[in-house]
C-alpha cells in the first residue's frame, strides 16, 4: 500500500465514531412507541381512613388523544380473582394517577404485580405497561375501622373503648396465609 492510498482512506477511529453513533440513534428509536413511562409508584397507607391503596403515577411522552382509557389489572393481595378497573384518560393531562381500589391483606416486602393497558378510543392497544408494588409494611398495621367519620371528623363510634383502632374481631378480613 502505497503512502497516497493511506491518506485517502479514513482512520480506524473515524468509522468506530459512525457505528457508537448508529448504534446509539437506533436505542433512540426503541422509546418512540412509548406513550408513557411510569414516574412514581407508592403503597399509600391512609391510617385515619383504615384504608390502604397502590397508586401508580404515568408522564404522558405524547399527547394524550380523546378515548384513550388505562385498564388496570393488579394482584389481589386477599386472593382470588385480580383486580382489574379502568380509567378514562384526559387529553392535556401532564400527569395520569392510577389509584387501586380499597386492598387488604398486604404483606410486607412481597411483590405484587400490576399491569396497565393503554388502549385507543376504538380498544386498540396501544401500550403496555408492567411493574410490581411492593410495601414496607404489613396491612395489620392499620386501624380495624376509620378513626373518624363524617365532615367534622367526629371519632368513630364503632371504636368507642378502642382508643387503639383494634376491635375484638378485627377488620373482618381472612386473609390467606403467607409464605
């Protein structure tokens, strides 16, 4: 090989740059199918409402278009059936929040699986969605009955001589054994 033909031809590190960048534009690419991404998961314990949800938090990466709704299918920590509800989504929303409905019988640091379907006014689907809730604390750590009923936040009557929230007989859940 002659010294004029090592000039004309580009050096080694000249062609491993255009493939780092090829390589690095078709990563790209892989996320333009997403429509969104999950920002936030939490298990929210509601100690005055005896209540314990999951609510998973969504950042729309497009718009979000008319019809679009989130099916939302989750483990039932009780047992049995999942739970599966759907939720309208609203075009100019920056922020989708996903709640669960009432859970009971969660245990700590086990996890439980969540689905979401993103699916088009016409049912198409259009994204899929999978993570897993886990919670730092058991269920049992909650009040047996809300603390407090109506407006004015009146105690409850039905913990009358329960200061702790714990009733002889418990919340009323079986819940099956863990392990």
């Amino acid at each position: 090989m002659g010294v004029a033909e090592e000039r004309t031809r580009p050096p080694g590190w000249i062609f491993l740059l255009l493939v780092v960048a090829l390589a690095l534009g078709a990563c790209r690419d892989t996320g333009k199918e997403a429509l969104f991404e999950i920002t936030g998961r939490l298990v929210v314990f509601n100690y005055r409402e005896a209540m314990l949800t999951y609510v998973v938090t969504l950042k729309p990466l497009k718009p979000i278009e008319a019809g679009q709704v989130a099916v939302t299918t989750m483990d039932n920590p009780a047992g049995g059936e999942s739970l599966v509800f759907t939720q309208k989504l609203f075009p100019g929303h920056t922020k989708v929040t996903i709640e669960s409905p009432p859970l009971e019988c969660v245990v700590k640091e086990r996890p439980y699986k969540v689905a979401i379907r993103i699916q088009g006014a016409d049912g198409k689907l259009l994204q899929d969605i999978e993570t897993t809730m886990v919670s730092a604390q058991d269920e049992d750590m909650l009040p047996d009955r809300p603390l407090v009923v109506g407006s004015g936040y009146q105690p409850n009557p039905e913990l009358e001589g329960h200061r702790d929230g714990r009733l002889p007989g418990g919340r009323g859940v079986s819940c099956p054994a863990s392990g």
